[in-house]
C-alpha cells in the first residue's frame, strides 16, 4: 500500500521520507533495524528544523574537497542509504571519481544483490562488496570487517553515511581519511570521523555534489586550505548549540 500524503501537510516531507525507508523495506533493501535507524535521526532532524545549516553546510565542502583531493576515494553505502538516495549517491561518486561499495552491518546475500540492483539501475558503474573478500580491517568482529580489496581496503578516503561507531574507528585506526554524515552530532561515530555532515544524508549528499562541482574546478591548494581550516570538533559543537538553542 502507498498512503496518499496530502502536500500541505505540516509533514509532508518528513513522511515522504518515511515512505522511501518503508518501500526499501518492501524491496528488501532495508533491514528492520534500519526503520528503527531512521526514527532516531528523524528526532534529531526535527530539533535541527529539517534544513541544512550553515555548520552542516561547512563541513559538507570540507567533505567534498577531501574526496576530491584523494587518490581513490570510497562511498561506503548501506541499506537504509540504497533506498533513501541512491541516484544522488551515484552522481556523487561520478563528480569525485570515487567508488561505491556495499558494506552491510546485517550481511546477508540477498540483501547485496538487491542493494546492487537499486545502484545499477540509478546508473551505477562498478559496484564492490558483492563478492566474498579475503581481505578485512582488522579489529573488528562483524561481517562488516569483510572489504574490498580494489575499494575500501585500499582506498585513502572513505565516506561511511549512517555508520555504526565501532566501524568508524576502526577506519580511522587503518589511517583512512573518515568521513561521515550522522544527524547525531553526539554519536561515537560523530566523533570519531575527521568529518562529519550533521544532516539528513537526503539533503547532504545533494548538498555535497554542488560543492564538488564547484570545487572541482578551483585549484588543488584552495581544497586544502579549507580542509585544513575544518575542525570536526568545533564543527559538532555547534550543531549541538543549533539542538539546545532552537536557533534554526
Ligand atoms: O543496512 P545495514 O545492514 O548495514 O544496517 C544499517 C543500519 C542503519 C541499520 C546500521 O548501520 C545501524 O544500526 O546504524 P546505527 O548504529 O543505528 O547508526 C545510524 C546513525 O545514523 C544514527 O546515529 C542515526 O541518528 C543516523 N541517521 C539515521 N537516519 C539518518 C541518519 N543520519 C543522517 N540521515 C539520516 N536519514
């Protein structure tokens, strides 16, 4: 059944949203855990007023320059990230010359085969994590050790979206650029990556392919001076003011 969301609806977005995790669902793209995921970033997405910030919007070029300034960036992507954007992931990973690779906290492998099918069709070119790896990151336990060895495993730059903590520093701990995008600025993973997007990847990821086009047409030495001048810490903090303060 697909409920009929009328477009003056107070919510109207938030529970389109709603509808594109459920239809993942349906699809077998999305594990229950997943819808349970979402609510708890929808909470945070409605104290940050549903928008992008300008805190959000600062470390979203941060991200963007560091994926364009590597030498073989990664887009991790998940279940929940395959049904809520995977056309806007596919464009991204075209701007940056990155790689996708599907990596899945609850691996199974019809689950693979689905989430391949839904990139593909949103005009995906390679995808890894398909095939069973030899090669893992060491210090974790789950089936989301398992990498590639032509993405991940020997990527400089990996974005990892809605990513669980123990992943997350993991990643660092291999010497990996991290970054992630988390409505929960206080969450381990939050915390742990170099960069975090605190935003709805739904805008995010939008949001970052219109930095890399622009950036991608300045000179290398401008990247790097505002990666240089981002401070995840600071940068969380003040999404947390945005929370407590209401400000948006
Ligand atoms: O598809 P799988 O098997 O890999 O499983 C994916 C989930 C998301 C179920 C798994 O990674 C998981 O359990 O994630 P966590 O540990 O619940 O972390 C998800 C984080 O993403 C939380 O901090 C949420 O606040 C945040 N989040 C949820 N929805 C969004 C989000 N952040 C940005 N945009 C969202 N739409």
């Amino acid at each position: 059944m697909n409920i009929n969301i009328p477009p003056n609806h107070p919510r109207a977005k938030s529970l389109h949203v709603r509808e594109l995790l459920v239809n993942g669902f349906k699809k077998g793209l999305v594990v229950p855990e997943g819808l349970i995921a979402h609510g708890r970033g929808e909470a945070f997405d409605y104290l940050l007023g549903e928008h992008t910030s300008e805190t959000a919007r600062v470390a979203a070029k941060a991200a963007s320059s560091i994926l364009l300034l590597a030498n073989h960036p990664v887009i991790s992507v998940n279940g929940n990230v395959a049904a809520l954007c995977a056309k806007e992931i596919v464009e991204l990973s075209h701007v940056i010359g990155g790689v996708i690779e599907i990596n899945l906290f609850y691996r199974t492998k019809e689950r693979e085969i689905a989430i391949e099918r839904e990139f593909k069709k949103n005009k995906a070119g390679i995808v890894l994590g398909i095939k069973k790896s030899k090669v893992s990151i060491p210090e974790l336990q789950s089936e989301r050790r398992r990498v590639d060895l032509n993405g991940i495993y020997k990527s400089d730059a990996i974005l990892v979206p809605l990513e669980d903590g123990d992943r997350t520093e993991a990643l660092v701990n291999t010497g990996k650029t991290v970054i992630t995008i988390d409505l929960n600025p206080l969450s381990r993973t939050a915390k742990a990556a170099q960069i975090t997007v605190v935003d709805n990847i739904i805008r995010a990821i939008p949001e970052m392919i219109i930095a890399a086009k622009h950036l991608k047409t300045k000179d290398k030495s401008i990247l790097k001076k505002i990666v240089e001048e981002f401070d995840n810490e600071s940068n969380l903090a003040e999404s947390l003011k945005i929370i407590q303060g209401g400000k948006w």
